[in-house]
C-alpha cells in the first residue's frame, strides 16, 4: 500500500499536542513558513496560547512574544504585516509605508536595531535621536574647485521628527499587542520639525512666468495649480469628470504619484511606478469652487486638447485633463523640469540660490488670497489643511500681518483717548 504524503501546513494552520515529557505544545505556521511554538505543562493554559497565536496571525499582527526579540526583527514584521494590511484595507497610502520602511531602513536599525524590544530606554532613544540631529545628510553640496569645501549638511529637525513619528506609531502597536508594557517612544521629545514657510511670487514675478507661459504647453497646469491652490499630484490626476465648468466647481481628492518600489539588492535601485493614490487626508478630498479665470483656461485647454487628440495617431487616456502629446499622464519629475525651464527662461530665482518650486504656486495662491483679505480659516479650507495650526505654521509671516492689523486698529481706538495718544 502506497504511503500517504504529509501535507506541509500553510499559513495561519497549527497543531496542538502532548510531547513525551508530558508538556502541551501549540504551534502555528507563519507568513514565510516560519513556525512557532508556545508550551505549557497545564493543557488548558497551552491550548489558550496556541489560540490566541493563531488569533495574531489571523488578523496580520506580529507574532513575537517580544522578549530576546530585537527591534530590528520586530520592525520588519510590523511592515510587512501591520502596515501591508492596512494598506490593504485602504487605511495607509501605499506610499506612506514605503516612506516609513526608507526611513526605518535609512535611520532606525542602523542605531538601534540591534536593541531587544523589551528592553528599550527612553535614554537610548534620547541618545538616538541625537545621533541622527549629527547625521549628515544624504544629498550634500558639491565641492567646487579653487573654493573652500562646503559645510555638512545634516539631517534636519523635520526628519529626525519624522524618524520619531514611526518608532512611536510601530511601538504603539507593540503596546496594543501587548509585547511591550509601554511605548517609551511616548516619553521622549522630539526636535520641533515645523512645517517650513511658505515662499510666494512677487506680483512681478508672477507677470514675468505667466506672461512666458501663455504659449508654453504646460501654461494651463500652471494657472490651474495657482487658481486653486493645488498640490502638484492633484493638479496631474484630474480628468474632466471631476470637473463641472458649467457651474465652475471641481472635484478635487486623488494625487498622481510616483511610488518608489522595492529595493533591488543586487543593483540598489528601486523600480517605480506612476499610481493615483487616495487624498492626504480626509480634509484633501473636497469641492472648490473654480475663479472664473480658470474656468475660461480650461475650457479654451479642452478644446485644444480634443483638436490634438483628433490629429495624434495614438492618445492613450482621453479622460485626463493635463497630458503629454500621446495623452498619458504626466511624470512629476518632468513637470518640475519644465517648470524649471520656465523659472530660469525667464531668470527667476530666490537670493539664497534655491529654485522657485511648482508647490511655491500653491503659497502665492494663500498668500494673494490673504491680501485680499480673506481670513487664515478660509485660507486653510481652500488648501485644505486638515488642521488650522499647519496653515498657521506654514504662514506664520501671513499671521503676523494679522497681528499688526489687529494692533494698529486698536492703536486707532485708543488714539480716541487723548492722554494716550500723546
């Protein structure tokens, strides 16, 4: 008689049975084949382990019981099963994940990663955000010769807040799976990393660059971005569904981005690819309404667009509103080297050196909308900040104008009074 094969278990699947010695052990296999075991001499506490491991791996949490693990081991669990569900279940943008696995890669485990789990001090990670406000950066300045080397720069406030951010999030979902006893994460204080202020046109600038981009092919894009205070990715996912001309209101939500895909470890490089991903936040996906300027670009673009859709030999999407000559979306990375091109065809740049960038347009547009008097609360509805702080931060300068108006009208109210006044 032919022997039966064992089947091997897939993941999620177990086995609970006595051992010679006479403890009761539970096991269960994990995402990889990985198996793991849990043991007791009393059946019933056994059998409540092994229950509870194949609850973990039911619902995508890590399974570790945390002692002698590092933090290494527990972080790359907690990317591909914590994070990869939530992804899954539409929570996370896949992009946010792949920032936090760059990050956690980059400046995580190389200082800490070798840490046990359980055994993290709000000391070593005071220690270690340290390390990392000394840590040049990737991208530095280069050296030109017949001159003195330039300054290192290091990684900024922002990043090393950021850095903070993702170990607090992932040990807080050690804390809810109960592998740690508390999130020491919480106890330490990050540098500030504000938001960094804003940088708008001059009214002259703003004449120079529109007036060069009314023959450009990209002058709309421009216009539109402005017009409505758009983020880059916004403006390059629309399509002429989510926009009604007729009664000049537009949908905004989606954001065209390129995702960095996995690490090649034998080349270093990463594969992208362009995707819509979903709004920032809840706040980012609204109806605006469209200043009537905007309204006649866009509908002057959309007759244009249709006459070269008629003459191309192949246009791959006729739904978008901004495209290339063959109708496929655009690469960010192309629209900021032609808006590049645009900056320096007509010499502007900022005192410091730094190039004026497309999101630049998205601060003129808060900025001019200030100026005509419109308060910070609008101003934040409009670019859809989903707290009324990050607006404030981001334009503190727009702020202080407020302050000063407030003060010098309260100046006039008191000058009413004569001894004051004096």
């Amino acid at each position: 008689m032919m022997a039966t094969k064992k089947r091997s278990r897939g993941n999620g699947e177990g086995s609970f049975y006595q051992r010679g010695d006479g403890m009761w052990i539970g096991a269960v296999t994990l995402p990889g084949g990985e198996r793991k075991t849990v043991s007791a001499k009393d059946k019933t506490k056994a059998r409540e382990e092994w229950r509870k491991l194949l609850r973990q791996v039911e619902e995508g949490k890590p399974i570790t019981s945390g002692r002698g693990v590092t933090l290494e081991r527990y972080l790359n669990q907690w990317l591909s099963l914590t994070l990869a569900q939530r992804v899954a279940a539409g929570k996370m943008a896949e992009s946010t994940m792949i920032s936090y696995s760059d990050n956690i890669r980059l400046h995580v485990i190389p200082h800490i990663g070798g840490e046990p789990l359980t055994k993290l001090t709000p000391a070593r990670l005071r220690a270690w955000l340290l390390e990392l406000q000394r840590k040049p950066a990737a991208r530095q300045k280069k050296a030109v010769e017949g001159e003195d080397p330039p300054p290192v720069v290091l990684l900024s406030d922002r990043t090393v807040n950021y850095c903070h951010a993702i170990l607090r999030a992932a040990l807080n979902d050690a804390f809810k799976d109960e592998l740690v006893s508390r999130n020491v994460a919480m106890l330490v204080e990050p540098p500030s990393g504000k938001s960094k202020r804003g940088t708008a046109l001059t009214s002259e600038e703003a004449d120079r660059l529109f007036a060069a981009a009314h023959s450009h092919r990209w002058g709309v894009l421009w216009l539109t971005i402005l017009g409505l205070g758009l983020r880059r990715g916004e403006a390059l996912s629309l399509r002429w569904e989510d926009i009604d001309l007729d009664n000049a209101v537009i949908k905004v939500g989606p954001s065209l981005q390129r995702l960095r895909g996995e690490l090649d470890q034998e080349t270093g490089r990463r594969r992208g690819r362009l995707a819509v991903v979903r709004a920032k936040t809840e706040g980012s996906d609204a109806k605006l309404a469209i200043p009537r300027a905007v309204v006649m670009l866009l509908r002057q673009h959309k007759v244009d667009q249709a006459a070269e859709r008629l003459a191309a030999k192949v246009w791959a999407d006729p739904g978008l509103v901004f495209t290339t000559s063959v109708g496929t979306p655009i690469e960010p990375r192309n629209a900021n080297r032609a808006w590049n091109a645009l900056c320096d065809e007509v010499g502007i740049t900022r005192p410091d050196g730094k190039r004026v960038r497309i999101h630049d347009l998205r601060h003129t547009a808060a900025t001019w909308l200030h100026g005509e008097g419109v308060d910070m609360k609008t101003i934040q509805g409009t670019l859809r900040h989903s707290r009324l702080a990050t607006t404030s931060e981001i334009y503190t300068h727009l702020t202080e104008e407020v302050q000063r108006r407030a003060a010098d009208s309260m100046d006039g109210a008191l000058s009413r009074f004569g001894r004051i006044a004096q």
